[in-house]
C-alpha cells in the first residue's frame, strides 16, 4: 500500500490527512472531519471544481497533475443547510437534506391523493342526489296514474 496524502482546506487553513490509494474517499473525508470535530454530512467536499465522489477510491479520484506528487487537495465547505438552530431553545438541529425531500415529496403525494378521493365522494354525492330526484320522479309518475 504506497501512502499518499489528502490535503483539506476548511475555513482558510489546511489539514493534513495521510491515507493509501487504496482508501476510499468517504473514509479519507470521515478522518478529517473526525480531526475537525465535524460532521461529515455537514461538510461539502470540492475536488478539481466538482463535488466529489465519496463512492471511489484515492486512487480514482486523484487527477493525473496530482497524482505525480502524491497530494490531493480538497476544499471543504459547511453546508448550511445541514444544521438549524431551533428558535425556542437555541440549539442545534442536524437536518437530512433528503429526509426532508423525502417528507415533501410524500407530503405532495397524500395530497395528490385526497384531491382524488374528494373528487371521487363529490362525484357519489351527485349520483346520490340524481338518484334520489330520480326516485321523486319515479314515484310522482306512480302516484299519477
């Protein structure tokens, strides 16, 4: 295993995080927001100008200028729309982001839904109510004759 480093730059200064090429990125990223005392799921980790892809190894992911000098350099910023601050209390809540569109998404479904069923009860209600005129009429015809 040849050792490499991964360089993060985080709110102007840089950590050091040494790793193999074997490594995959999420657990290189995990190290340095470990040495941060962060979450990794608060972090946005940018490497060549693209978000980068915590799915494949050190290796992969290192482009061909820097793989020469065995330094990957990767600039991390704070989401700041992982955490919330609750208005009573102040403190910190962590959010998913996909949780949260998850709960959205499900949310536009069961409304879709109730649309649906209302229109379906309103459509009932009026063969209801053409049914009773319907029965009226049947019996003013019988009790004319």
């Amino acid at each position: 295993m040849s050792e490499v480093r991964a360089l993060f730059t985080f709110n102007g200064e840089e950590v050091k995080v040494q790793c193999s090429k074997e490594d995959k990125m999420e657990n290189i990223c995990q190290k340095f927001a470990a040495k941060i005392n962060k979450n990794m799921n608060s972090l946005i980790f940018l490497y060549g100008g693209k978000q980068l892809n915590l799915d494949l190894t050190y290796e992969k992911s290192i482009n061909s200028i820097n793989a020469g000098n065995n330094n990957m350099k990767i600039i991390v910023y704070e989401n700041i729309y992982y955490s919330v601050v609750c208005p009573k209390c102040g403190e910190k809540l962590n959010l998913d982001i996909k949780k949260i569109d998850e709960l959205i998404s499900s949310k536009i479904n069961i409304k879709d839904r109730i649309s649906g069923i209302q229109f379906q009860i309103d459509s009932i209600c009026d063969s209801l109510i053409d049914f009773e005129k319907a029965i009226l009429q049947l019996k003013n015809i019988y009790l004319n004759y």
